[in-house]
C-alpha cells in the first residue's frame, strides 16, 4: 500500500486545518513524525523522551497551524515546524537540566545546548530531506516489478555490485545496471514531486 500525496500546497494545508480530516494528518504524520523524532534523537534524547517531545510537537502544531496558515507574512512550512520542535526540545532539556542540578548529579546535553544558540534549522532540514526520499520510494515501489526494485535497492541501497546482484537475482549486469537507472530516474522526480508537495513557502496564496 502506497502513500497518497497531497495533490497541492493549497489543498494539503486546508484539509489540515480541518481535525476531522484524518487522512490528511495521517499523510502529514507519515513524514513528518520520523523526522522529528530523529531530530530529537540527534539532539541526544533517548527513545522515550523523544517520542513524548514528537507527541507533543505533532499536538501543538495541530492546535497553531490555522494561525500559520492565516498568518500575514508566513515563513515557509518547515522553518516554522522546526521552531515548534526546537522550542520544545529546548524547554524540555531545560527542565532536566534544573532537576539534574538539584539533585546534584552530572550535567550533560551538550548537542540541545548547541542548539539553543543555533536557528538555521539545518539538522531538522536534514531529517526531513531523509524522510522525503524514504516517503518517495515508498510510494513508487509499486510501480516497478520486483526484480526492477531489487536491482535498484540492492546496488543502491545495501552496496552489492552490479555483478553481484545479477547473480543473486538471475539477471544479466547490464539488466542491473538498466533497472537501477530507471528506479533513480523515478525516485528524482518523485523526491522533488514530495519536497515541493510538503514545503509550502510563505510566498504562496492560493
């Protein structure tokens, strides 16, 4: 089963708005909620902190996105979800810091304290990029038979040579080589289809 992408920036952030309209935010989680949970565990949080702190950042941003979406002079989508994430990454490291500090023990969180002076978004952008090219092949899996798809992952992905996988799967290396190119042909233009479906830019009305 593959992931429905959201036909337009316009259409995708009004069905958002909408809390009824689970489809849209189950489509929004599918990206999104990996790549704030890996940031956060880039941050140095363990699993369970950065599961509660991904909860809590997919929570308020349900409750702000009208006011983004309606906003005069919106930023881009993503900067303002990675000051959502980053803000509450910050507070919760904040208050661990005080309760390590009145018990005495070691300090520590050196990465979320780095990230306190930093709001370039990088890492964020980063994890989202990642998550992009993993919602992309995903979705197109479907579309290629499964000797297509396991020549491009197993050259691509997992490393083996062209002759290598030709002998695992029975294929000729030149039908390695020509399955591998026709999945990345597609896998392009599906990531850059995703990146621009999931980025609205505040420069965009409908």
């Amino acid at each position: 089963m593959t992931m429905t992408l959201p036909e337009t920036r316009h259409s995708l952030f009004v069905r958002l708005s909408d809390a009824a309209d689970h489809q849209a935010w189950q489509e929004f989680a599918t990206i999104y909620e990996p790549a704030v949970y890996r940031f956060a565990r880039r941050s140095g949080l363990q699993h369970a902190d950065a599961a509660e702190l991904t909860q809590d950042v997919l929570a308020r941003l349900s409750q702000s996105l009208p006011d983004w979406y309606d906003g005069p002079g919106r930023g881009p989508f993503r900067r303002w979800l990675f000051a959502i994430a980053r803000s509450r990454l910050i507070d919760g490291w904040r208050r661990s810091q005080r309760r390590l500090a009145a018990l005495g023990a070691p300090l520590g969180g050196d990465a979320i304290e780095s990230l306190a002076v930093r709001d370039d978004g990088e890492p964020f952008e980063v994890e989202l990029r990642r998550e992009m090219i993993r919602a992309s092949a995903r979705a197109l899996r479907s579309e290629f038979q499964e000797t297509t798809w396991l020549a491009f992952w197993k050259t691509t992905i997992e490393g083996l040579s062209p002759q290598a996988a030709a002998e695992a799967l029975g294929m000729t290396p030149g039908a390695v080589y020509g399955a591998r190119s026709r999945v990345l042909a597609r896998l392009r233009t599906q990531v850059r289809h995703t990146w621009s479906a999931w980025t609205a830019s505040g420069e965009e009305r409908p």
